[in-house]
C-alpha cells in the first residue's frame, strides 16, 4: 500500500504539479507586493490623514512591515497542520486566505468613512496576507519537492521560487496601466480599488488550478504506514 501511494508521478503530471505551485506562488506574491506598492501611493492619505505626511507615510509602511512579522509565525503552523492534513489542503486554505484578505482591502472603508477604525482593519488583513504567504512560501516548494524524481528535485522545487519577482511584475504591471490610463485624483479615490479587487478573479483561477492536482506521493505514503501502525497495535 505505502509503495502504491508513493510512485512517483509522470512527467506530465509533475509539470502540471510545478506549473499549478508556480501560479498559486505568483497570485499570493501579486498580492502581497501589491500592498506595498499601495502603501506607497495612497493608504497614507486614505488611512492616516490626519497624521503629518512624513508621519502618515511611515505609519502607511509600518502596516507593511507586520504581514512580514506574521510570516513566520504561518510557516509554522501551516507547516505543523501541512504534517497532519496534508500539504494539498493547507495550499488551498493558504491561497483562500490571501486572496479573501487582498479582496477585503479593495472593499475596506476608509479614515473618511469610519475614522481609526479604518487603519485597523487595514492592519489586521495585512496581518493575514502574510500569515498565509508564509505557509504558502514553503508549502509550494514542499509540495513540488516531494513529487519530484529524487535526480532532479532541486530543479523542480526551483521552481516556485520564480513566484516571488513574477508576482512582483504582474503587480507592477497593473498599478502602472491603471496609473497611466487613470487621473492621479481618480486613482486615489476609487482606482485603487481595482487591483486588490482583480485578486478575487485571480484567486478562483489558482484555485481551479490547485484544485486539480495530486496529493504528495511522499504524504501518501506516511499516512499509509500510520494507518498500518494503528491497525498492528
């Protein structure tokens, strides 16, 4: 039963595998630059205006920086729960994650609508952005690793690393169509918006893709010889 589970998948099937990491990397780093860029342009004046622009612009950063402090703190647990459930469903559970939460931002009320409550709600998603991007960072590559023949496993699990400057790009590419087509004062007061909304459709096509792919054959396999162990004793 343990060999079965453990046989190593078809070339084909390991690129689809690679290929289904490698998208779901690019949306959570798409949107986890994304917020960054953001902080830079508008969420000092959305969200601390009443803070001195130097004072705003660092507080407006400052909610960066958390989603990277909650980063860790993800890769443990996810990778705790990845052990136990497997790595497939806390890969999914990740991209739900981060895609909900980039989606909520592009929904949130602003310090106009809703005063200190605003930049809260803002922290606390950015909070679980990097919560889930750090279970994804090392789920993707584990995933990839454990179904790559053991002659070329670094080179498959290389792979999803290459998420990491493509989401850069993509959202990069997006804020400057949006700011090259769209006034500076439209931008700033619902164009924004766009990009972190362009997340939700992102996130069904990761799924979608995620969805279809195998379990890890070395997973199978563990929880096959646990399941024997249980039944001897």
């Amino acid at each position: 039963m343990a060999a079965s589970a453990s046989a190593p998948p078809t070339t084909r099937s390991l690129k689809r595998i690679v290929a289904a990491s490698l998208i779901g990397t690019t949306i959570e780093w798409y949107d986890f630059f994304l917020y960054g860029s953001a902080a830079a342009l508008v969420f000092n004046k959305l969200f601390f205006p009443e803070s001195d622009p130097l004072v705003g612009t660092l507080l407006s950063f400052l909610t960066y920086a958390v989603g990277f402090a909650a980063r860790p703190l993800g890769a443990l647990v996810f990778g705790h729960y990845g052990d136990r459930l497997g790595r497939k469903k806390l890969l999914v559970l990740s991209l739900l994650m981060m895609g909900g939460a980039t989606f909520a931002i592009g929904l949130l009320p602003t310090h106009a609508t809703v005063g200190a409550a605003a930049p809260v709600l803002l922290t606390v998603l950015r909070l679980v952005q990097g919560f889930a991007l750090g279970g994804e960072w090392g789920g993707a590559v584990l995933l990839v690793s454990e179904h790559g023949d053991p002659e070329r496993r670094g080179f498959w699990a290389s792979w999803p690393q290459t998420g990491a400057p493509a989401g850069q790009l993509l959202a990069t590419g997006v804020l400057s169509a949006l700011t090259a087509l769209m006034s500076d004062s439209a931008f700033g007061a619902w164009g924004w918006r766009i990009p972190f909304l362009l997340s939700g459709v992102l996130v069904l096509l990761g799924l979608w893709i995620r969805l279809s792919v195998d379990e890890s054959p070395v997973f199978k396999a563990a929880l096959a010889q646990a399941e024997e162990r249980k039944s001897a004793a």
